[in-house]
C-alpha cells in the first residue's frame, strides 16, 4: 500500500481496468489529472477539438472493440459538451465511462467559474453517476463505474472529479479487487422454464421469425443466432443496430426491418405467427402504428433481453426471458427440435424476389451505387460507421454486413455530427482495419474539426461525404409530406437556386464548402466525384492511401430512400418506388 494523489489514484485506476486510449480536452478543473495522465506509458490520450468529439470517439472505440470506452473534460461547459455523446451511448447501450472535472468542493452550489451540475444534467442519460466528495470513495467509485458500465445492459456512467479530490491524498490506496453493489445484480442465466415455453413455442409455430438488434452484438450472439436460424429454418431480420449479427448474404438473411426496412422484412414480421427477439426493443422505428403491429403474432412473442424493464416496455410479451442472449440461446439451441418450414420460407422466397431492394441504375451517379462500390472495392473488409441521414439508410442497406461490429452508427437518438469522430474511435481501436465514415455534406459539418485529430495522430480514417447539398432526410419528408417546400435544408450558398445536380455541379464555386479544399487545408488527400466512372477508381485511390481521406460524391440532390413507412403508419403501409 502507498499514498496517493486522488489524480494519481485515477490513472491507476484506469490502467489497472485494461484504458489503452482515451479521449478528451484540458481545462483547468481537470488540469491535475491530465498533469498526472501525461505521466502514463500505458494510456494514449487522443487531444479531440470538441468534447462532443471525444464522447463520440469513446462511443465508436468501444462499439467497435467491445471494451469501455472513456472520455474525460473539464467543469462546466466542457462538461456539457460531452452531453449529447453520453446521450448518444445511452440510448445505443454503449459502455462508457465519462470523467469530469469540477470545481472544488467548498465551491459547488455557489455559481462558481465554470460550474454546472453536470451529475444533475446526465442523470436522465446515463446508467449511473457519481459526484466524488471524499477521496476515500474514489477506488469504489472507478471500480463500480467501470462495472456498471460494462455488465447487464451496458451504458454511460459519469464520474465528477472536484479540483481537490484530485489533489488531495489518500494514505494507504489500493484498488478494489471486486464490486459488491446490493442493488444492482444483473442476470445472466435465462430461467429454464421459460426457455423450455420458448421451444415448445417455436416447435408449434408455422411462420417463426428471429428479430434481432443491438443487444445481440453486445452479447456476442450471432453464432448463436446463426445456429438457432439454421436448426429450425427460420428467417432472420435485424434492426439498424444489429446489423452484422447474421450474415447478409444467408439464405435466411432479410436485411432490416421497420421504417426504411426491406418490403419482405415488414411483410414478414405483418404475416409471423411467432417473434423471437434478440436483443431488440421493439422501438418505434421498427412497430410503426402499434395496435397494428404483428397481428399474428399477438400472446405469441418470446423476447430475451439481459433488461427486464425493456421486455413488454411497448409490445405485450407472452414468454419473457431475462438474461444474457448469448447464454439464453445456447440453452434454447440445445433443446429445440430441428424443423422445416417449408410454406414459410417459400413465402419469404417469393417476397424477396417480387420486393427487392433496387434504385434507378442509369447514368446519373446516385449515392446507392456509391455505397455499392465501397463494398465492391472493400470486398466488404472493413468498418462503416456513418453519420445520421440519408446516407444512414444507404449505408445500410447496400453494404453487406457479414460480421458484427463492423456498422457503427447512432440509431436510438439519431445524432447529426457521430461519424467522423466515432470513426476516430474505431480506428484507434482497429490499428490495422479500413476504417471508412459514410457521411452527408450536412453532418458533416458538425464536427468536421476531428479532421485535425485524425491527421495529427496519423489516423488513416476515410470519409466518403455523398454531398447533395441538402440536409437530404429532412427535404425528403419535405418533398413527401409538405409539398416540396424546402424550408431551411437548401445548403446552397446561393439560396433559391435551381435544384438540379447538373447545375450543382458545374456552378461549384457557388457552394460551401469546397471540400477538397477544405481536405488541402488539413493535409487530407481530397478527391470529388461527379460521375459514375469515376467513383470506383477515386475509392481505390483513397482506401489504399495511408493517410486520412475524403472522397466527396456529388450525388443526385433529390434522390431518396425507399421503401419507407411514414410516421404512424403501419409496417405494411410501405411507400416503395423508385426516387
């Protein structure tokens, strides 16, 4: 045992909980501990440009690894820049670990130089956090952080640091080698009875469908999955997030479902007589109209989820099953009988074939086919994280995931501004994988300054913006629901402009930013894009380059995504058709 500084205790902490990165910005309540952490030689610390920056790359770090990640800033407004990424976290269930300094004790409530009550601001949006008053809490406290954050449903926790806390000293320290929290004990293990209901249900049923979402990739479940699709012959779909769980390119893969879903996965989940859910919510995207939803399946649903206030949360439940969805399914696998469906999977057969996923090819270069060649020159070997729109969707859909974690994107609240710092994250974490950030010329923009991160730390991220300068989401519930009227989302420099790409294109002057020579100005290789000859070889040039790179495509302006459910319509209600 030996005395140690509550800064010095931090950095022990971390390095003893397996930190090799970390992400944040100095400020001068945190200044001890970043002091202390330039100390280290077992974590890298990742200077960002923004804090909202580093509660992204955190976030994409950790779901691109399966490890916490962490992120730190300073009292006050540093502290509320970390915000919207912890928000991000929570509502994906990533685990994370936030740090925040803040002014000393004797100061707080007294409206001191950058004080907010950043414990009181997070506590709707995180799984658990902490104001450390007494050093003599803080082994605990890092030791129940890191444990909350990483076990059960993972999630966000937030520690607040006082200025004094981190340099007050704690005689004899050491670390906790254990976490005993009363409250809180998650489960693991699935109830036997209710797995056996499970089989026997599944054994009975005519039309079966896996419905499968994030909470699978965090449980490492798709082998599992995978088994369970194969022994008993039942199709499988996926939400946004739990793309990668199950192969795309299987026989009994029907890519994702809900809102911007495939037409056969909503016909699929509007026509089964039983739902096996994996890891997923039942989230608003994926039910559309509720009393609508599933008719078939009502009273015959089996949901496993290691959350037992997500089961029934929106959808009646009949066979609920608390646990982790890895373990679950291999006890489920080991009793079910193998079954055939033959009716059931000629139906699917005939669906995917008359409903395909498909977009106008012509001679225009339209942002799917961008997305079609990222997977064409990748041959699907790489990570895509994307930013939120659009391009979201695309991504989605016209790159196959055969491997989970390989899609990063923000889904629960849908955050503008994600992508390029997460992909910092998850090139940190995958030193030696190809890294590419799907974004929009909108999103973008929104922390488009880690761009300076990514270089200074020789990161070779790539960002393919397919730029149709528009905020392309928006405009087209604009274009569908109020008659074209474009309020607020022509990114055009010169406002009112004709909205045809051609003229996009040949009056580029007109239009900010140029990013190819945004790209020169951070000593990025800039490449653009304006047509379809083109892209294949501009991808190639910038994948195989080892330095960070944009690849901007102008891409049509008024292309959108289909099929699509609009708001409060049912799954079946489906607007399909080309753009």
């Amino acid at each position: 045992m030996v005395d140690k500084t509550g800064a010095e205790i931090i950095v022990d902490a971390l390095e003893q909980e397996g930190v090799d990165v970390m992400f944040g910005y100095p400020g001068g309540c945190i200044l001890d501990l970043c002091d202390t952490l330039n100390l280290s030689k077992k974590i890298k610390f990742i200077l960002v440009r923004h804090e909202q920056g580093a509660a992204h790359a955190a976030d994409g770090y950790a779901r691109s690894t399966g490890k916490v990640g962490v992120c730190l800033a300073t009292s006050g407004p540093g502290a509320t820049n970390l915000v919207t990424g912890i928000a991000t976290a929570y509502m994906d269930s990533i685990p994370m670990v936030a740090m925040t300094g803040q002014v000393a004790t004797t100061m707080i409530g007294n409206d001191a130089f950058q004080e907010a009550d950043i414990v009181g601001i997070t506590r709707p949006i995180t799984k658990h956090n902490y104001l450390v008053k007494d050093i003599k809490d803080l082994p605990r406290v890092f030791k129940e952080a890191f444990y909350i954050a990483r076990t059960g449903r993972p999630g966000p926790v937030l520690i607040d640091i006082p200025k004094d806390i981190q340099r007050a000293v704690l005689k004899n320290y050491s670390y906790p080698d254990k976490v005993d929290i009363r409250s809180y004990k998650p489960v693991y293990e699935g109830h036997p009875n209710q797995i056996e209901k499970a089989a026997k249900a599944i054994e009975k049923a005519k039309k079966p469908l896996l419905y499968c979402g994030g909470g699978a990739i965090a449980a490492d479940a798709g082998p599992e999955i995978l088994a369970l699709a194969e022994k008993c012959e039942i199709p499988v779909t996926l939400t946004l997030l739990g793309l990668g769980s199950f192969p795309a390119d299987h026989p009994l893969a029907l890519s994702m479902l809900g809102m911007h879903g495939t037409q056969y996965a909503n016909y699929a989940m509007a026509e089964t007589d039983l739902i096996i859910a994996v890891g997923a919510r039942f989230d608003d995207r994926v039910t559309g109209k509720l009393d609508e939803f599933a008719p078939n399946a009502k009273g015959n649903i089996i949901h496993i989820d290691i959350d037992s206030s997500s089961i029934s949360k929106s959808i009646a439940v009949s066979i609920p099953i608390v646990g982790n969805c890895k373990t679950v399914l291999q006890e489920l696998i080991k009793i079910v009988k193998p079954l055939k469906h033959p009716e059931w999977a000629a139906q699917i057969k005939e669906w995917k074939e008359k409903f395909p996923i498909f977009y106008r090819d012509d001679h225009l270069l339209r942002p799917q086919y961008v997305i079609e060649q990222i997977y064409n020159v990748t041959k699907g070997d790489a990570i895509i994280v994307t930013e939120v729109g659009q391009h979201q969707m695309w991504a989605a859909h016209y790159f196959k995931y055969d491997k989970p974690r390989t899609f990063l994107s923000s889904g629960g609240l849908g955050t503008m501004g994600y992508g390029l710092p997460a992909a910092i994250g998850a090139q940190l974490g995958n030193p030696g994988k190809l890294v590419i950030d799907v974004a929009g010329d909108g999103s973008i923009q929104m922390n488009i300054q880690e761009l300076a991160t990514a270089v200074i730390n020789k990161l070779p991220v790539k960002i393919v913006i397919l730029n149709n300068a528009f905020l392309g989401m928006v405009r087209q519930w604009q274009e569908l629901f109020y008659k074209r009227s474009y309020a607020f989302t022509d990114l055009q420099k010169n406002i009112g402009a004709p909205h045809k790409t051609a003229d996009f294109i040949e009056n580029r002057d007109l239009y900010i930013p140029d990013f190819v020579k945004l790209a020169e100005a951070y000593n990025v290789l800039g490449i653009r894009v304006t047509s379809k000859d083109d892209v294949a070889p501009a991808l190639e040039k910038a994948f195989s380059s080892p330095q960070t790179a944009i690849v901007e495509c102008i891409v049509e302006r008024e292309e959108n995504v289909f099929p699509m459910i609009p708001g409060g319509a049912s799954i079946k209600q489906m607007i399909g058709g080309l753009a």
